[in-house]
C-alpha cells in the first residue's frame, strides 16, 4: 500500500490552517491518455465534446450553499498536461475535485498529483469510484472519494472540512484513517429536484459541440438510474433506483438555456429517456403548452416507445433518437442481455421514420463468441434498418460486466486486468475479443455511410453549410480509420 500513517498528519496540518473562506476547483481533465477506447481514434477527434454535467451539478450545490467554486474542463479546452498544470497550480484552491472513468483513470492521477502539488485537498469522483473505490484512493496525493453521486456528499465533506469536524460518517465518502482506507458505501440523491440546474455559466459554452447537432446546444439528464441488465454495460448501486426530475424543473431549464445561451438544441442524456411513460408526457406537454420551439434529441430503448408516445414526442420537438441495437445476429444479441429481437428493431424503426423522427442506431462489433457470420448478420441488419446514423464500436469488457465476467471465464483476459490498469502496471490497450475487429469496423462504416443512397439522401437534405462542413468531416474520418 501506497499510503502511509504520515499522509494522515499532513492532512490534519492542511485543514487545521484553513480559514472560513474555501476556493473549491472541480476538473475534468484531458482524455488523451485514455488509451482503451474502442471508438477509432480518427471518429473520436471529430465527434465533439459535451458538457460535464457531472460536476457542473455538484458545482451548482456548492454555489447554493455558498462556496466560491470554479470548474476546468481541460477537455473542452484542448490543454496540455503542463498548461492543465499550470491552471490547477495557480488556482490555489482549497480543495480540487477531479472527475474519472476507469479507462481514463490514469489522466485523473495526473490532474490529482497537480492539485496536491499546489497544496490542496484532492477528492475523486465519477464512475471509478463505484468500480474500486478504496483502491483509487491508494495513492499519497489523494485524500478522498466519494462513491455514487455526488452532489450531496460533496457539499457534506467541504462543509466539515471548513467547520473542522469529523468527516467519517459521511455517506458515500471513502476516506483514509490511521493507514487505512475504509468506504461508507454508495449514496445515490433521492430528490433530484432538491438540486440546481447545473453551473452552467461556470463552462466555457462556446467550446461544446456535437458532430450532429447545431450550435450552442446542451446536454440535460431528466432521470438517474436504469433497471436494464445488457451484459456490456457497468451497472452501479446509482442505477438500481430510477429517480427523475419534474417535467416543471426540465422545462424550466429549457426555457433557461434557451433565453441565456440561445440554445438551438438539447441532447437529453438519460440512461433511457422513455423508461417511465408519463415522465415522458409530463415534458412534451409542458413544452408544448408553454409554445416552446426547441429540437431535443435522447437516447432509449426499442421496448418503451409506441406510436402515440413517439407523436407525442416528435410534436414537442424530437428530432432524433438513439436506439441501442448492439447486433443484428439473434444469438449474440440474446448473449448480450438485450431483452429485444430484430423483429422488435425495424417495427420501432418503421414507425419512428412514419413519425419523422431522425433514427440513430448503435452496434457493438466484435463481442465475446462473435464470428465472421455474427458480425456479416449485424452489417446487413444494419443496412436492412437502414438509419439515418448509425455508430459501430468494438466490444469492450468494462470492469464488473457480464461481457468482462465471460471474458475472464473463457481466458480472454485477465481477471485483474482493470486493476492493473488502474495501477499503471499495463499501459497498453486491451486487445480484441475477436480476430480482426478494427478491420470489421471500418468495413460496417464503409457499408452503411458510402452507399450512394446513403450519401444521395445526406446530399438532398443538407441544412447550410455548418451541416455540410460536418459531413465533410465525418466523411475523412471514415476514411482515416486505422486497421
């Protein structure tokens, strides 16, 4: 272990010289060192970059209450390690919250060894947390986690911090105590209306945007939690409760966005948009009764959306949704936990084109058993939906999934392969599951956007040149996928 009995005492020296007054830094640092991606490298440089609405939430809380709070998102602003450094250092913040994922774990270290380099309280959030909580906190530059969201335990650890009290019992805090880690659990917030809107003017706007979408635009999340089992995605204790916001508050925010930033569009960002039918009625009829012209677009689900609920929605202002089809083989797609059929898949489809809403479809290539047949099925599937976007990416095994557990079963990986990654013991890219997968890749691109009817159609109802310039782009990136 990392961490020693000393790291204790400074930490003590550290808040015993703190005065009332807190500076509080929350960063989501560069991803450039996010080396297991599966998205190809040349699609993940033009796709864009969206709002950290993560820590922008908690920012909000701690605004709330009070607390002077400034937010450095060194993604959206391109910065390189030093000059990300040199930002985190000058700031002399008090405390510096820092946002990660497991595949872009190591980015977090970095940002944190600034922070603690300047003097301050280091804490870490964001999905790692829940992966390995006490082991993401072994390290003599972090002090704290906090594991599930964040909002309220975030506020609850500065404000001890501040009063000097014990911050042990703090709900969803992992701490170090006496040369041990000990974690609370997870904590989830009940009320999501009990939160602000998200700190929006502490982001720079101007810098987020989206391949596909008009700009400014904004991303919003009206509900937490998701009661799926698909075998590829990181469940955490957050998704066991669906929890929204009122269509009020939703609408509200809208109006908000619209009226300060002159929003063109909203991304919602829920895990499944359409989960809970009369949250999904409750904001289509607000927006329509307040005569609000936005565009919106959201991911959900094939088996929660009908006919009356996608008219309902395409005349409140949905333009595009985003179905998670993941295969067109039966066999892998039952292996993946889907709970959907093909059949299910272009009934939805037929009928979210008749409503004139935009159909965006996702699939995973190269999945655990995949095969030459399984994945030639998924490209033709593809094309048979005929979408107008699709986006194919290779599998995946995250930590603590299905797809990693079989993986694991089957010798394909190391059962501590995530671990060691975390710990910078392995810094290269998990390999493929299957034979070839960046080869199959580009080919489902080819296939689905350089048909002529495909780009036929792209041409005859392209909206200005912004549109243009963006196809312009996906296009070379296609092309400069790597095999």
């Amino acid at each position: 272990m990392v961490y020693k009995f000393k790291i204790d005492l400074n930490l003590l020296k550290i808040i015993a010289f703190r005065s009332e007054f807190m500076k509080i830094l929350l960063v989501r640092y560069h991803d450039s060192g996010n080396i297991n991606t599966r998205l190809p490298e040349s699609l993940n440089e033009v796709q864009g970059v969206y709002p950290p609405l993560g820590i922008a939430y908690i920012a909000a809380n701690l605004e709330k209450n009070g607390f002077e709070v400034k937010i450095l998102d060194a993604q959206a602003l391109n910065l390189l390690s030093n000059e990300a450094k040199d930002f985190i250092i000058r700031e002399k913040a008090d405390v510096v919250g820092i946002t990660c994922m497991t595949p872009n774990f190591q980015g977090a270290l970095e940002a944190a060894r600034f922070a603690k380099e300047g003097g301050a309280i280091v804490v870490l959030g964001g999905p790692q947390i829940s992966t390995y909580p006490k082991e993401s906190i072994d390290y003599d530059f972090v002090d704290y986690a906090i594991e599930g969201e964040g909002e309220e335990a975030f506020l609850e650890l500065v404000k001890r911090i501040r009063e000097r009290k014990p911050i042990h019992g703090i709900k969803g805090l992992v701490y170090k105590r006496m040369g041990k880690i000990y974690s609370n659990g997870p904590v989830i917030v009940e009320d999501l209306d009990s939160i602000p809107m998200p700190s929006w003017h502490l982001l720079p706007m101007e810098k987020y945007k989206c391949i596909l979408t008009k700009r400014p635009f904004v991303t919003m999340i009206t509900s937490r939690g998701c009661p799926y089992q698909c075998g590829f995605c990181f469940k955490s204790y957050t998704d066991k409760v669906n929890r929204r916001h009122s269509p009020k508050r939703i609408v509200d925010e809208i109006e908000y966005c619209i009226k300060k930033y002159k929003i063109k569009e909203v991304m919602f960002y829920d895990d499944t948009f359409t989960l809970r039918r009369e949250h999904v009625e409750g904001i289509c009829n607000e927006i329509i009764e307040r005569k609000i012209r936005i565009k919106w677009e959201s991911p959900t689900r094939l088996n929660v959306v009908d006919e009356n609920l996608l008219r309902l929605m395409k005349k409140a202002g949905c333009f595009r949704l985003r179905y998670g089809i993941e295969s067109g083989d039966e066999r892998i797609l039952k292996l993946m936990r889907k709970g959907i059929s093909l059949e299910m898949a272009l009934e939805v489809f037929r009928l979210t084109k008749k409503m004139g809403i935009q159909r965006f479809a996702y699939f995973i290539i190269g999945y655990y058993s995949d095969t030459e047949k399984s994945i030639k099925n998924t490209i033709s599937f593809a094309k048979k939906l005929d979408p107008d976007w699709v986006m194919f990416t290779a599998a995946t095994p995250l930590p603590k999934t299905n797809l990693f557990e079989l993986c694991v079963k089957d010798g394909l990986i190391d059962e501590n392969y995530w671990l060691d990654f975390m710990r910078g013991k392995n810094d290269g890219r998990m390999g493929y599951l299957v034979r070839d997968t960046e080869k199959w890749v580009k080919m489902a691109y080819f296939e689905l956007y350089y048909r002529p009817s495909f780009i036929l159609k792209k041409l005859l109802n392209v909206g200005g040149f912004y549109e243009f310039s963006n196809l312009l782009k996906g296009a070379v990136a296609i092309l400069k996928i790597k095999t």
